[in-house]
C-alpha cells in the first residue's frame, strides 16, 4: 500500500506541475496580446538605453604617432577578445560617441589601442581626443564590434589610405602571423602624417616588396589599376581611409578580386517620403518631413532631451524599439535579428505612413 501511496503522490504532483505550466504560458500569451503591453506605467522604457558593453577604461599611454594623429593605450580588467577589423565606440567628456578601429595586438587582453587623426572642419569629436584625453583620464567604451572581418582566403591585398591603416595593420600582422601571401598599398599625403609607419617598413623588410608606400608629396598619386591587376586571382581585397579612394578601388576591381570596405558614414541618406511616428507612451504623434530625420523631428516636436550622438546610424545611442510599423533600415549597426523590432532614429525612416515606437 505504502508503494502505491507514493506513486499517486507523484503522478499528481507532475499533473499540477503540467496544469500550473500551461496556465503561465496562457497567461504570458494573454499579457502580450493586450492593447497595454508593453506597460506604459513603467518609470522608464526599455528604448534608448545604449548598446550592451559598456566599461570604464584608464588611458595609460599617450603618444603622437604622427602628425597630427594620437595614439591611446586603453587599460582595463577582463577585456573582451576582439578579431582584425573590429572598432570600439568610445564615449567623449561631451557625451559624444565616436567609432574608432582597434590597432593593437589582439594578444593584449588587457588593453586596446586607438588612434584618431584631428579633422580640423570635423564634427569636433577628433579635437575631444586630442585636447582632453590624456595618460590619467578615464574614458567609457562599448563594444568591440566587428564589420570588417577578415575572411579566410589564399592571398590578401590591403590598401590603405591615411588614417585607414587602423583596421589594417592587425589584418597583416595576422596574415603574416598565419603565414598566407599579402600585399599592402599604404598611401598618404606624406610620410610624416602615415601613422605606424615604422612598423609597416619592418614588416615589409621580412618580404620585400610586399609593401608600398605612396606620400602623395613625393610621390604622387598611387597607380591603383597597376596595383589591383597584379593581385593574385580570387585574392581578397580589403580598403580604409578615404572615400575617394575606396570608390576608386571599387571602380577599378577586376573581375575575380574580393572587395571589402569600412567607413565610418552612413551608408545611406536620411531623406525620403513624408510619414507620422506615434511615441506610444507619451501619447503624442510626430510628424516626420522628407528632408528631416525622425531623430530631429521627435526632439523639435516633443522629446527635446531625447539622448543621441553620431547621427550616422553607428553609435546605438538613438536605438529604439518599435512596436508597430515596416522599417527602413538604413544603419550599420543592427544584426538582422535586432531589426526586426528596433530601429537607429537617427538614419532609419518608415517603408509607408506610419511608424509606432515605445517612447
């Protein structure tokens, strides 16, 4: 008897358990179908809150790498790894969020390396770097994040242009490290202004012409035709630095190279048609013009606090989450899994009439 007792105690316990399952699912399934979910009571939305990442780092080293271009040695505890190609974004004094290339050893995991050239007509964020970041400051970073790796391949052919060499130098060191052919094309308006010059001429003097380096006052401009046409068939080919260069490697291509690029722009431009964006909890609706980013429109018409930075659809500062309406991505920044209900306000518009976001 005392056997039997047992297994009718279990069997309604796995009933119960079952029952009590199905009734949370049902219950979780009702919440979600509600015209008030998300709960608009909460104190703050879940939009707008930065992307995921987000450390303290203490710039340990400071140094003119060359003119015009600092380098900062960032330290901190238990750095993520990173691959060639990937970029830090990296928040300034002013709040302002700039993307910049890691140049380091991907070995040193307990620091990163930046460089940034001061652009005198820029947006300023360079002149943040180099008049306020100094041995001693401490500095806040996301990421890494990586839209330029390199791909596994027979040959490479590099081509950099300036301060491009950034996301480029650990791509050579790492095709050197692995032992697969590579060809580099460093090109400058002098030498003097070519950052990790130095380290560029020794690695060349392991394998002798493999590097050229063009200072356009010396040189003039680089033969880029002469330079892709003697790449090896099916190599891969990967360009930073200014965007005339890289549509000029884009124009010049020969049939069976693979091209990769990376630019710190947006891809594409804000404008297009006309629509409306209800801000689902504050309960207003924003009418966004065709020449006028939804970032701008909300902060004119109704949210002027509402947090952004780089205006090119990079940073993640002005991510949202949309509850109703067909996106138009316009970013470099989402996975294809984050766009299917959260979008950059800054670059992103609405495929239609009609965008709803939870704000």
């Amino acid at each position: 008897m005392t056997a039997l007792f047992r297994s009718r105690r279990v069997r309604a316990l796995v009933l119960a358990t079952g029952a009590a399952l199905l009734v949370n699912r049902a219950l979780r399934r009702r919440v979600k179908e509600s015209p008030l979910w998300p709960m608009p009571a909460l104190e703050e939305p879940i939009s707008g809150t930065g992307r995921p990442g987000r450390r303290e780092l203490l710039v340990i080293e400071r140094a003119e790498e060359a003119e015009g271009v600092v380098r900062l040695r960032l330290e901190g505890e238990r750095l993520p790894g990173w691959e060639p190609g990937a970029h830090i974004d990296l928040v300034l004094p002013s709040g302002a969020v700039r993307q910049y290339s890691l140049c380091g050893d991907v070995a040193d995991g307990g620091t990163y390396t930046i460089a940034t050239r001061l652009i005198e007509d820029g947006r300023g964020g360079s002149r943040e770097v180099h008049e306020q970041l100094h041995e001693g400051t401490v500095v806040e970073v996301r990421g890494p994040r990586n839209r330029f790796r390199l791909a596994e391949c027979h040959a490479y052919l590099f081509i950099a242009g300036g301060i491009g060499i950034t996301p480029i130098l650990p791509m050579v060191r790492q095709a050197e490290r692995e032992g697969v052919p590579w060809r580099l094309l460093y090109c400058g308006r002098s030498r003097a202004s070519m950052p990790f010059l130095a380290e560029i001429e020794k690695l060349a003097g392991a394998g002798g012409d493999r590097v050229t380096v063009v200072a356009e006052d010396e040189d003039g401009r680089p033969d880029l035709a002469a330079v892709l046409g003697g790449a090896p068939p099916h190599s891969a080919v990967y360009c930073c630095g200014p965007q005339p260069l890289m549509d000029a490697v884009a124009d010049l291509l020969p049939d069976g190279l693979e091209l990769h690029t990376e630019a710190f722009a947006p891809a594409a431009g804000t404008t297009g048609g006309a629509f409306e964006v209800e801000l689902r909890r504050t309960g207003t609706t924003v009418a966004v013009a065709g020449d006028q980013s939804i970032l701008r429109a909300i902060r004119e018409q109704a949210l002027p606090n509402l947090p952004y930075s780089c205006e090119q659809g990079f940073c993640g500062t002005c991510l949202q989450s949309v509850v109703e309406g067909d996106i138009d991505h316009r970013d470099e920044l989402l996975t294809d899994a984050e766009r299917h209900d959260q979008m950059l306000i800054c670059v992103s518009r609405c495929h239609g009439e009609r965008l709803v976001l939870d704000l």
